[in-house]
C-alpha cells in the first residue's frame, strides 16, 4: 500500500523511495485545475495507472476539501466478487506430501493448469521459486497457491500447500498440515511407500486429516501399481479402492483427483460470525514491504486498514495490504474464515513475526490458537569468509539470507586461526549445503565451513546443564574430572526403507555407527524392508545418508526423528601445528573413533601445508594426550656444497651449526596457515 498524505508541503513517500514535494493544497472538489494537478502529480510519479481513493477532510480558511490519496495495487474485482460468493462450505484446504522425488511439485503443476491458475506450458516446477530449488530438483520451502475450481456447476476455492519432500524441512511439512483438512499423500509406482512417505503418514494421521492416496508415474515401464496399492492397505490401512493413479508428467488421469478433493476433504470448521483469529504460517522478508504473513484465517474477516494486535509480542498493527496467492500475490478487499493468503502489518523485522502466533482484532481480544514449536538446528557450522571478502559485506548478506528463513540461528563468533565469523545451526546438512549455495548464487559469497558438530549437553556436579555448540567450550579433560558429571550426546531414530538384498551392508553400516537395532519389518510385497534404529546424530550428519545410498546403489531412503539425549564418552580432538592449536578445526567425538580419526586427519591435513625453514610437527591431541603425529622436514640449505676435499671435523662444524639454527628458528618461528589449506581440508567434509 502505498499512501500520499498532503499537507502544506506534502511529502509523498512511497515503498519503492520516490519522494516528491509540491507547494500548496490538493484538493478534491471538481475544479478542473486542481484535476489537472493531480493527474500531472501521478503522471511524474509513473504511478497513474493505479487506483486512487479520497478520504475529505475539513479544511479552514480554504476553499474547498483537503484530503489524503491512498494509492492501492489495483484489485481484480471480477475474481474478488468470484471469490465473495463461494459460501465456507464450499472451501477446501490441501496439501500434496510424499517423499522426496516422489513428484509433488509436477503434480502441483498439473492441477495449476488444470484450474486455469498458470497457462499450460508454463515453466515446470512452477511453485519452486528458488533457483537452489530448481538446480536440485527439490522444494525446500512450502508454496502456498489459491485455485478456483468448477465442479457440478458450482465454484470452489481450494488452497494447495507444495511440502518439501526431505527430512530436513519437516517443520514445513507440519506448518502446512495445520492449516488444511486433508492431504494427497503422493506415492511413487515404480519405488512404493518410502521412509519419508511413512514418516508424513502418521503426522498427518494424528492431526486427523483426510488422506486421499494418489500413486504417480504409472507411465513408466518399471512401475509396480499392484505392489504400490498393497502397501497402501497393508502399511496405511486406507482403502487401496480410492487411490487414484496418475501420470503428473503426461497429465493422465490428473482430472480426477480435483473431483476426489472437493468430495472426500472436508471443509473448514470455522465461525464467519466469531471474532477474528489469524494463524501466521510463514513469513519472509519483502525490501520494500517489509515482512509478509502469510496467514490461516480461522475466524471472522480481516480487511484492510484493521488494527490488529499480535497474541505473543502483544504489539499493534494496522494492515496495509492483504490478498491471496494466485499464484503470485492478489490484493483483495478481506480475508475470510478459512481462507489462506497473504498480509502486510508493516513489520521491519522477521523476528516480529512468530510462526504459530495469533493476529486478533485490537480491542477485541480472544482465546489465541495453539501455535507450533519452533524447529531446533541440529547441525551447527562456524563459517568464516573466504579471503578476499569483508566480514562487514558478508554480514549484512548473512543476514539478509537468514530473513527468509527463520529456522537458522546465527551467532557471531571469533577464531583464533580464521578471524571473524558466525556459528550457524541448520535443521540438517542438507539445510546448511542449500544455505550455502544460496549464498554464493543470491550474493556471489563464498564461505569456509568447519565441520557440522551437534549440541551436546553437560550435566555439572552442582546439578545445572549446559548445552555446547562450538567444540571450543567443551570442558577440558581436568575439568571434567573435577566438576563434571556426565556427557550426553544427542540421538536419533532412524527409518530406511531398502531392498532385502542389501539387509547386511546395511545393519554393519549401522553397527559401524554406534546404532542400537529397535525394530525391523518385512513388507508384503517388493522385497522391501523398514528397518530403525537408534543412531548418534553427530553420525548421521556425517554423511550417513551419502554412505546408505552408496551401499544400497541408491535404492534406501532415510527419515529420521529426535530421541532426547544419551550417557557417552566424549572427548574433544584439537589439531596441534607445532604446538599451536588450529580452533577452527577442534570437534568433539566419541572416545573409540578419537585413534583412528587423529591419524586419519593428522595425514591428510600434512598434504595442504607447505615445508618451512624449520621442522614442522603436526599432531592431534586429547587435552594433553597426543593420539597421531606427522612431522613434515625442514627445507635445508646444502652447507657442505662450497667444500670438496676438506677435513671430517669441518664438514661436522658446519651440520651442527646448521641444525642449532634451525632448533632456534623453531623456537621463534611461526607456521602461518594459509586458508588454501582450510579450504583443502574441509572440502570434502570430515575423514570417516
């Protein structure tokens, strides 16, 4: 929204930073000067084309009335009336889930143009906005869209909710169920039911939602429709009568399914007449606008101009503008009970707008709506710029970044070997690898990223708890044997889906990761077995899903979810140059992988640094203990090459005073690291 308010030298501001000023009073009576005024003022502006509405104001000593323009996005009052006359009964909310790779987002593209929402041949993936996205082949965020479909003569207004499909972005999963009555739960032919399809299952069978089985690619040769509906019998106990098959590639049979929404998916169960209840899903972050909601109208309508009041900061709002996506954003007068859209409060800030709050009408306050609890980063990095680029710069890029997506904790930090940084958590590793890219393609940064480290917790002899992030404020081994209790560890159940035939690779990949077997399960049909089993998370983010997909030549699939915190033996490895420990590279691990993970990172980390005047000794330390050791020799001059047929005791002369030199250089020498070498050793992750 954009509002001119004149005075006796009006400013006109606007969100796209155009001010302009003019000398003396706009009216808004019929003479034709002041007319021609306004229209000229608008014409300069490059705004003329947009709707302008006068509010009167009575002004003394003038003639006539002085009033303020407010200046909207023009609204589409054909698809707003459209929109008014669909009663709440006839209102449907759903969203696609399955695993990743399952189809969602074609699926999504086929009913968009089934509705008339996007021409046909449009883009593919057309919700995906993000180029991350598309590059992948994943959706990361949730897309929301408002569709209206003619079914037996009569409109219907169905909001679709595109999920991403990877464990790591569950909480959009669950954000999105709580605002739909029902779900398609997407399931791949040529594949079956997969651990993440199993994992969406039961979330949205516990909220109650109406489950309506679709199976996709049944165009492909290797497609098992038969294997695919015992599955939906046998694991998901729904009917396999009414799943529909489907082919969102070729569009078959893809008209089917909008009948089977609007028939079997309930309308919302909501009060028009109540006072206003507004459930923030999303939000993300505008230059100009600021902050948009993108908001479940559960009760009541929202219009324009409304103050409203947010349950959890209890601060005060007006609404400048609101709408639906369809696809993009709409202006419209109001939102309705049950409707999903978008609105702006004129929030600067994302930290504002808390996903699971409740807008109310100011003044009017009611009961708030249960909110959602905010997903907590299991994978933490130190990032650190690459040479060549400020801290500044990168910063403000940061977070920029970090608006659009509220589930990524930053906190400044500093390394002793690396300079100024951030410690950032991620929900998972393939949430930290998007971030990262997002990065480098949005502002063209590039980052030195540690290893991924878990929070550990540390239970005190006095009875408090702490939660470690950064490996640095691991207690040492003397502090822990005076006031330390216990360590905990973070765990995890795991789900894989694979075929029979690689069951033993599989349990000695578990085994080899300190797993505890919980429960195995034979499916009916497909050689397929769910097996769980309770796994370390600082394992599972060491490319345990690389290593799954690798032994079972990419047939397994993996889900997983938090199992609390576990007694275990944990100590902190540094690496030692000359005595010097490199902060940036310290973690902490579990006592029996220490050994082996010492000398696997002591040789690998020799091949990046390069040979000085003196001798350079690189180790890997527990406390005081040195578990491996690389020496890498000093470059030496020859000093016996000026003598030829001299005496033995010269020649030894000469040896000793070369090797006290170097002993001397060691001592005030320092080995500077050069961030090639970080950059090296991190490249291809944490040695296994």
């Amino acid at each position: 929204m954009i509002s001119w308010s004149y005075t006796s030298i009006p400013s006109l501001a606007c969100a796209g930073r155009l001010t302009w000023k003019a000398k003396g009073y706009i009216y808004t009576n019929c003479e034709t000067r002041y007319a021609i005024r306004r229209r000229r003022l608008l014409e300069k502006s490059g705004l003329g084309p947009q709707r302008i509405q006068f509010r009167p104001q009575l002004v003394f000593g003038r003639e006539g009335v002085r009033g303020y323009a407010t200046i909207n996005n023009d609204i589409d009052t054909d698809l707003a009336g459209r929109i008014d006359r669909i009663p709440v009964s006839r209102y449907r909310n759903f969203s696609i889930v399955a695993h990743v790779d399952h189809g969602k987002s074609t699926l999504s593209d086929r009913l968009l143009e089934l509705t008339g929402t996007i021409p046909k041949g449009s883009v593919g993936q057309f919700l995906d906005r993000l180029d991350v996205e598309r590059e992948r082949g994943i959706t990361v965020k949730a897309q929301t869209c408002t569709m209206l479909y003619e079914h037996n003569g009569e409109d219907y207004l169905l909001h679709l909710v595109d999920t991403p499909g990877h464990v790591d972005f569950r909480a959009e999963v669950s954000r999105s169920y709580a605002s739909c009555g029902g779900a398609l739960l997407l399931i791949d032919a040529s594949q079956g039911v997969q651990a993440q399809t199993v994992a969406n299952f039961f979330l949205a069978y516990s909220l109650g939602l109406e489950l309506i089985p679709v199976i996709n690619k049944i165009d492909l040769d290797h497609a098992n429709i038969p294997r695919a509906l015992e599955q939906i019998e046998t694991m998901f106990e729904l009917d396999s009568d009414t799943a529909i098959p489907v082919s969102a590639k070729r569009g078959t049979n893809v008209e089917t399914i909008l009948p089977a929404v609007v028939e079997r998916i309930p309308p919302p169960a909501n009060n028009i007449e109540k006072s206003l209840r507004c459930l923030l899903v999303d939000s993300w972050f505008d230059t100009y606008l600021g902050v948009i909601l993108l908001i479940n109208v559960v009760d009541g309508v929202l219009k324009r101009g409304d103050k409203v009041i947010s349950a959890h900061s209890r601060k005060r709002y007006e609404v400048k503008d609101l709408g639906i996506l369809h696809p993009d954003r709409k202006p419209m007068p109001h939102l309705k009970t049950g409707q999903i859209g978008y609105a702006v409060l004129g929030m600067k800030t994302i930290s504002e707008a808390l996903v699971g709050d409740t807008i109310m009408h100011f003044g009017n306050e009611v009961e708030a709506l249960p909110g959602f609890e905010e997903p907590q980063p299991m994978v933490f990095v130190g990032a650190f710029p690459a040479e060549g680029i400020e801290f500044q710069t990168l910063d403000e890029r940061i977070n920029q970044l970090v608006l659009n997506d509220r589930s990524v904790s930053i906190q400044r930090e500093n390394s002793n070997a690396l300079g100024q940084g951030w410690r950032i958590g991620f929900l998972g590793t393939l949430h930290a690898s998007v971030f990262q890219d997002r990065l480098q393609q949005e502002y063209g940064a590039s980052l030195i990223i540690t290893f991924p480290t878990v929070p550990y917790k540390v239970v005190w002899r006095d009875g408090q708890e702490t939660i470690i992030r950064n490996p640095d404020d691991f207690p040492d081994p003397a502090i822990q044997k005076a006031k330390v209790k216990d360590l905990l560890e973070p765990m995890l159940k795991a789900i894989m889906s694979f075929p029979q035939e690689y069951l033993g690779d599989v349990i000695e990949l578990c085994e080899n990761n300190r797993g505890t077997q919980v429960d195995m399960t034979f499916l009916s049909q497909g050689n397929q077995v769910l097996l769980q089993y309770l796994i370390p998370t600082s394992h599972l983010v060491d490319d345990f899903f690389g290593k799954l997909k690798g032994l079972t030549k990419g047939y397994a699939t993996l889900d997983y979810e938090d199992a609390g915190y576990q007694s275990a033996q944990l100590v902190k490895m540094q690496l030692l140059v000359n005595g010097n420990s490199v902060d940036a590279l310290a973690q902490v691990m579990h006592r029996t992988l220490a050994e082996k993970r010492g000398r696997e990172w002591v040789k690998r980390f020799k091949k990046f640094l390069r040979a000085q005047l003196f001798e350079t000794v690189i180790q890997a330390a527990i406390g005081s203990k040195i578990v491996a050791r690389e020496t890498i020799a000093a470059r030496r001059k020859d000093v016996l090459a000026k003598l030829h047929a001299s005496d033995i005791t010269r020649r030894q002369k000469l040896l000793r005073n070369q090797k006290e030199g170097k002993k001397n250089l060691r001592m005030i020498g320092k080995v500077t690291i050069p961030q090639e070498a970080y950059q090296g050793f991190l490249a291809k992750g944490e040695p296994n």
